[in-house]
C-alpha cells in the first residue's frame, strides 16, 4: 500500500518536548497551533540555542561522584602476580577512584620488577614471601590483597593483619572453617578490615537482579536455579594448584560452585535451611584424583524458596542463574562473568532484555574497601560472610558423602 502522507510537523526544541513530558503546558512554536493556557510564542533568543561552533559549556553535574586526590586514595599492595591479578585487578587501579597500587608481592621478583615498572610501583614496595613480613615497616601500604591459591590465604591474611595492615581476600575465603575463623580473630585483635572478594556483589547487572527480586518485582521468588562448569586444563598454570586439595580446598564446589551458592543467598536475602547434595566424578580422570569433579546440590529456604545449583569441572563452560517469582522470572547468562553480561526479564506476555551500563567491578570492589576504611564504616562482604559460605559448602560434601538431607544451624553449619 502507498506510504501515508503526514503534514509536516515543526520540530520542538529540548525545552518543549521536556516541559510536554513533565506535564508543564508547551510553548508555542511556529506553525504550531497554541494549546489552551499555553504562554506565548517564543523568539530565537528565548529559546537559548546551542551556538553552531564547538565552546566551553557550563560543568554538568557529575553523577558518580569525583575521584579522590591521588594522596587521599588508599595504597594497595598485591599479593600473588597470578593471571586474575595481572590482567584483571592491577589494570582496574586506572578506574578507581579511591584506591592505587603501591605494592607487589610475588616469589618471582623479576616479574614483580617488570610489572612495577609498568605502573610505578618503586622497587622499595616490592617483596617476596618470605620477607612478606617487612610490610610492616612500609607506611606506602594501606590495604593488601590476597590473591593466592585458597590454601595459602588463611597464612598471608594472618601475616598481613599482624603487619598493621587491613586485608582483602579472594574467595573462598579459606579451606577450612578453623582457618576463616583465624583470619576473623586476626581482623578483630589488630583492629583492622577484613573483607571477602566477592566481586559480583559489586557489579552492575548482579546487582540490578537483587534489586528486582528483593523489591518484589518477581512476586514471591519459589525457585533460584544457579550452573556453573568449565573444563579443568592441567596444562595451564593456573589450573594446576586447583587440582591440589591441599591447595584448592575442594574441587569445582569450592572454585566456581562457590558463585552459585552466593547467588542463591544474595537473591533470596534469605539463608538456607537444608541442604542435599551428590557428586559424580569421571572414571580414571587423573584430574580428580584429590578433587571432586561435578556436584549438583539442593537448598531450602525459610520463605519456601528452593534452589538447584551445580558446579563442573568436566562440562562445557556456563556461569548463569535464574530465579522464578510468582510474576515474572529474571535471566543473567552469563552472571558472574567478568566483562559481558545479558539479564533478560520474563513475563507471561512478555520479554524484556533490560539494557544496563556495564561496570568494573573490580575498581568498584577496591574502592568500596578504601573508602570504608577511610570512614571507619562495615564492609558489605566482610569476612563472616566467607566463613558461612565455607560452613555451607563443607556441608554439601557431608551431605554428598551421607545421602541424605541435612538440616543447616542459623550459622551456616549442619546441625548436631
């Protein structure tokens, strides 16, 4: 059919359109016929256009807040130059707004030399682990992070607290509840912040699904449903400790379960109540010879909620969670992935994919510690949340090894 002939219309200026959005009566604009109680037409000149060549313009407002002077900011050392901390938190140092690398600490101080020169650490802040010690007598460093394999954190957070100093942690948190509760021991007698690196609590699009199922916007959540796989590659340095139990603590559970088993806690705003769990292994695998492979385990909640989670070193990558309200469901896939993330919102009539900004969440993360030890404030993932998280991953094993369901303490553990 032909394409309709609309009259030409004048176009509005920002003014108009924002004053007809905010139910104010429009101007009157050439050509266009004036509405009742509309005020006069105006000129050019009332109008105020933009001028037609490029000028300083007024300071718009600043909606996420000014970085702190580089002499305020928190001084961070890192501990542990693995490939998480080279290519993803000491570059994040260049977004944040409250916090600077001015330490490193690595057993191979050739590569911590190269990587002090290439963001201007001196060669004074650099340490090894076994004059680890001397951070005690270096007043460049506020805050160190632990970024070691989970059987050394208990050891170097404890080091680092008894060195005066206030500690971020990589999660989990320690191998064993005996260990986090050390490191929380540690925290309190040297009067110092301990928090847990659970960075997708710091990330926009996490964050805007715990907003939307808290709020109520899904109805009442009756289901969380969290899978989190990839395949273990012994070639690659960094899978090569996870296959150590000493070293890792457990298996996928412990590595990547760990986001799934956070995800049902944070979207519910709820702790559970029982837990059941099996675990499954490839045959003749040497890969799990000290580790468990596959693990798929169940929750309940105080409010009726239930979860069904998994985690897998033997199947093809996914990091997603779903969680089913009474009205609507939300989707993130992936979830706690580090750079790209997609929500999408469900309705029974419709689907949306909410379109969100995304944001370091690691910069976000450190500058959240900074700027709660420059203020004497809580951390929002402080070390008590990584010990519950230990209790209720070692009471999936127990529930595994036991088949049978198992009843969970108000702390976390499984009941006497």
């Amino acid at each position: 059919m032909p394409a309709l002939l609309l009259p030409s219309m004048p176009l509005l200026s920002r003014r108009s359109v924002l004053a007809a959005a905010s139910g104010i009566a429009a101007v009157t604009v050439a050509g266009a016929p004036a509405r009742l109680g509309a005020q006069p037409a105006m000129s050019g000149e009332d109008l105020k256009l933009p001028p037609s060549k490029p000028v300083g313009r007024v300071m718009p407002e600043i909606e996420k807040g000014l970085p702190l002077e580089p002499g305020r900011r928190l001084r961070w050392a890192v501990v542990g130059l693995g490939a998480y901390a080279l290519n993803q938190i000491i570059p994040s140092f260049a977004e944040s707004k409250a916090s600077r690398l001015t330490g490193l600490v690595s057993g191979d101080r050739s590569k911590a030399q190269k990587m002090a020169q290439l963001y201007g650490v001196p060669e004074k802040n650099i340490y090894g682990y076994d004059d680890f010690d001397r951070i005690a007598d270096n007043a460049d460093i506020d805050i160190v992070y632990i970024i070691m394999p989970n059987g050394l954190h208990a050891e170097y957070a404890i080091r680092a607290l008894k060195a005066g100093k206030h500690v971020c942690c990589e999660k989990p948190m320690a191998n064993t509840v005996a260990e986090c509760e050390a490191m929380i021991a540690a925290a309190k007698q040297a009067n110092r912040q301990l928090m847990i690196g659970y960075r997708a609590q710091y990330e926009p699009f996490n964050l805007e699904a715990m907003r939307r199922a808290r709020d109520g916007e899904l109805g009442a959540v009756r289901l969380v449903t969290s899978d989190h796989g990839r395949h273990l590659k012994p070639e690659e340095p960094r899978d090569q400790w996870r296959m150590v139990k000493s070293l890792a603590g457990g298996g996928s559970l412990y590595d990547i379960g760990i986001y799934a088993l956070q995800a049902t806690r944070y979207l519910t705003a709820e702790e559970p109540l029982e837990v059941s769990a099996m675990m499954s292994n490839l045959k003749d695998d040497a890969r799990f010879k000290e580790i468990e492979d596959t693990v798929v385990w169940q929750m309940r909640f105080p409010s009726g909620a239930l979860a069904h989670c998994s985690s897998s070193y033997s199947y093809q990558g996914v990091k997603r969670f779903q969680v089913f309200g009474v009205r609507a469901s939300v989707t993130l896939d992936p979830a706690p992935d580090y750079y790209k993330h997609e929500m999408t919102i469900a309705t029974e009539k419709l689907e949306e994919t909410p379109q969100l900004q995304e944001g370091n969440q690691f910069a976000a993360q450190m500058d959240h510690m900074s700027m709660a030890v420059t203020n004497n404030t809580a951390v929002k993932t402080p070390g008590e949340e990584g010990l519950r998280d230990v209790r209720l991953m070692q009471a999936i094993y127990q529930a595994a090894r036991e088949g049978r369901t198992l009843k969970l303490g108000a702390h976390g553990g499984v009941e006497s």
